[in-house]
C-alpha cells in the first residue's frame, strides 16, 4: 500500500519531500525505493541539486 500511495502522490505531481514526510521516512533514498515512476514524473517533482549545480 506504501509504495501504492506514493506512486498516487508523485503523479498528482506532489514534491517527493512532501511525500517522504507522508510515508515517515527520515531519507528520500527511502521513498526512492517506494516509488516506481516514468523519467519525467520523477524531474518535475525532484529537489534542486545540494549547492545549487544542476
């Protein structure tokens, strides 16, 4: 049923941070594994790279 909600939430383009703090999960990597997606689902919902390179 986890990894079920999180592929609704990040289809419903909600930030996967928003959806690791749903799930309880203290690391992304985590809901990473929760989450089975198409390539550009995952780049519209991903976090900016740490330091600001893209």
């Amino acid at each position: 049923m986890r990894h079920s909600l999180a592929t609704q939430l990040v289809k419903q383009r909600r930030p996967i941070n928003e959806v690791a703090d749903l799930l309880g999960h203290r690391s992304i990597n985590t809901t990473a594994l929760c989450v089975k997606v198409a390539t550009s689902q995952l780049t519209e919902v991903a976090l900016p790279f740490p330091g600001g390179v893209a």
